[in-house]
C-alpha cells in the first residue's frame, strides 16, 4: 500500500461512517417544535391531567359557531337606557326643611322671611335645623312627627309633611332642599386619574360623565375595559365600544360600580413566523389575521402553508368536539389545537372572523422541505471537510 493510499483509505472509511451515523441524527436535527404530521396525530391523545386533546381544522361553520360565543352583551341591553330618579333620597342624605304658614300663623310663629316660593307678603317661614335621614330611613319634623323619608323623592316628602301639618299649621307649605347626596352615588376605580364617589344629580349621570369625574383612564383607551357592577351582576365592554356607540353610555344608577380595567391582552407567537415573541394586542379584540400579520407573517423559507395552529383551552360545550368521550381539565376546559391550511384562498376569510383569545399560541410549523435542507446542510458540514482532505492528499 502506498503513502498516499493509506490516508485516502482513511478517509473514504471515515466519510462512509458519518454518513452511516447521520440518518439517525436526522431525527435529532433543532426544530421550532412538532411538525404538521405530528400535531395532526396528537388528536386524541391525553394530557397528563387525563384530558383529551381535540384537533379542529377550521372551517367557515367553526369559526362563525366560535365567534356567536363571544358576542357580548351590550350595556344597552343588559343595563337598559332609563335612569333611575336621582331625587329619590335614602339614608345619610342631609336635608333642610322649610315650612311656611299663612296669616295669621298660628304654629310656626318664628318671625317674618323672604318668601321663597312668592306666597302672599308677611307668610312666616320656619327654616328647621339640617338633619341628616337615619338609618331607617326616618326624619322628624316638629308637630308632623316621625316622617319616611328613605325611598321618597323631595316632592312626595313636601306632600307628606304638608298632609301631617294640615289643621295644624294655617295653610302649611313645606319646600324640601337636599343639601348632601349621600345614598345615591356611584363609585369609580381602576385605572382611572382619581377614584372618586360620585353623587347623581335630577339630570342623571351616565356612564362618560362618571368616567371624566374621575379625571379619565390612565391607559390608552384602546387598552381599557370597562366593567358595570349593579347589585350582584357585573357587566363588561371596551371602552372604544362605548365611545364609539352612544347607546353604551347608558345612566347610571344608585349603587353602581364602574371600574376601569387594564387589559394587557397577549397572544404568543412561536415556530415558523418572522417574529417570535409575547405580542400585546387591544381590548376590542384581533383576529387570526391580523395576528399573522402582528407577529410578522408566515417565514417564507421554512414555514408550511399547512401548519398554523392555535392552541387554547376552550370550555367543554364549545363545539361537538371530534373525539369522545371528552375529559376536561379540572377547571372543565378541553385542549384544542384549531390548525389551519392557508394553501386553501378560503381560509384567508376564515382568519378574519376567528377571533384571538387572550393567553393563546399561535405556532406555524416548518415545511418537509425545510427538515430536509437542515439534513442536507448536517451532511455537507460534515461530508464536506472529508472530502476536501481527500482533494489535499491526491
């Protein structure tokens, strides 16, 4: 055997074992996570809490049944647009009384006064001391006695004290001022400048007017949610909704809590997208395209056409789901992956009404063709230094 014979042999033994090792490497090769195949085939398998996960490819029916689910309840509807009477007092609210009788009085004799009503010249008018309604709801008026007043308006109380005085009293008028608004308020918090208590005036307060009161949000608005809590029922919108639709600005009533929310909604982008990374999105909602579009489109050298996914946890009675019996997670949520083929023109129209759930993932996986040029890359990186030391000793 020659000099040059022994290492050209080396060489050759040496180039034939890396490519006898190299077919199991393939299976080793980095990845940006499972491939189309292998998510297509997770249908069906269990998590380890035991549920099962659901792969649904998305159509115009899956996602037009997903989307009727999100439809929120306007604030119009579920708070109507009628404002209860603001006038209506309760307790803690201060009061002053005025009581006028006519000549000659015969039981308030406290002397003359303005008349404020312009009842006939030299009437006498008693002003009682501000007295705040008791926790029963009960004022005293002297010689009316113990007298309702929780749940009444001003007039209604006048009209009470009057029917109380008459017979009494020569030709009794009464004119009730509230002075504090202590019962029927409104309290704002969150995000706002100041939280304040508001006090609701006749002419009714909505819900812009609370909102400004509390000297506006202190995020951008396309951020905020606003949340209506009346009695034990609570009700949500974007703040862009209400701005932008009048009906949502809806009066508010005695008791109400507006909060104002910060919503950092998120969705993730992973695997074959020109950007990987948590994408922050508005509270009025993104869809699937405009996602696609956010996280930087689909990587046009490795990505499959074939291979968008969602992952997200949906609640069990979501969709007739293609795999039973299903086996929720603790909190009675399934697993789904919503895989979508844009080789399909369709589907571009289907990405515009699925909508982005806060939390979700959205992950491209790479084309066949990808996995094998990253092979064919392994073998030259190793083929390649070999075959030039070949080339050296010939």
């Amino acid at each position: 055997m020659s000099v040059l014979a022994y290492p050209r042999w080396v060489a050759f033994a040496f180039l034939a074992a890396s490519l006898a090792v190299l077919p199991g490497c393939a299976f080793r090769l980095s990845n940006v996570g499972p491939s189309t195949a292998v998510l297509d085939s997770a249908a069906g398998t269990t998590t380890p809490d035991a549920s099962v996960i659901q792969v649904v490819p998305v159509d115009e029916i899956v996602a037009r049944k997903l989307l009727a689910q999100r439809t929120q309840r306007l604030f119009s509807e579920a708070l109507g647009s009628n404002s209860a009477a603001a006038t209506v007092m309760g307790p803690g609210d201060s009061i002053e009384i005025n009581i006028w009788e006519a000549p000659p009085a015969t039981l308030f004799t406290s002397g003359l006064s303005s008349d404020l009503r312009g009842s006939t010249s030299g009437s006498r008018v008693v002003t009682l001391p501000e007295q705040v309604i008791d926790r029963d709801g009960f004022v005293n008026v002297p010689f009316a006695g113990k007298i309702a007043a929780s749940g009444q308006t001003v007039t209604n109380l006048e009209l009470e004290i009057v029917r109380r005085l008459k017979g009494k009293a020569n030709q009794p008028e009464v004119l009730v001022r509230r002075v504090r608004n202590a019962s029927a308020t409104v309290t704002v918090v969150g995000e706002v400048t100041n939280s304040v208590k508001l006090p609701l005036s006749p002419s009714g307060e909505r819900l812009l007017d609370a909102i400004a009161a509390a000297g506006g949000v202190r995020q951008p608005v396309n951020k905020m949610t606003i949340q209506i809590t009346r009695g034990t029922n609570f009700y949500a919108l974007p703040l862009q909704t209400v701005i932008r639709d009048p009906r949502q600005n809806v009066p508010l009533q005695a008791g109400d809590v507006v909060t104002a929310i910060f919503q950092s909604l998120s969705f993730t982008a992973l695997g074959s997208t020109n950007k990987n990374e948590e994408i922050n999105f508005e509270a009025q909602g993104i869809s699937l395209a405009q996602a696609l579009a956010r996280s930087g489109g689909l990587n046009d050298a490795r990505s499959d056409a074939r291979g968008v996914f969602i992952f997200r946890f949906e609640p069990l009675a979501a969709l007739d789901w293609p795999h039973k019996p299903v086996a929720a997670t603790p909190e009675g949520l399934v697993p789904v992956i919503y895989n979508f083929d844009l080789r399909n023109p369709n589907s571009f129209f289907v990405m515009q009404s699925f909508a982005i759930n806060d939390k979700d993932v959205l992950f491209v996986s790479n084309a066949p063709a990808a996995e094998l040029q990253k092979f064919l890359n392994l073998i030259l990186s190793v083929a390649y230094p070999v075959l030039t030391g070949i080339q050296l000793f010939q």
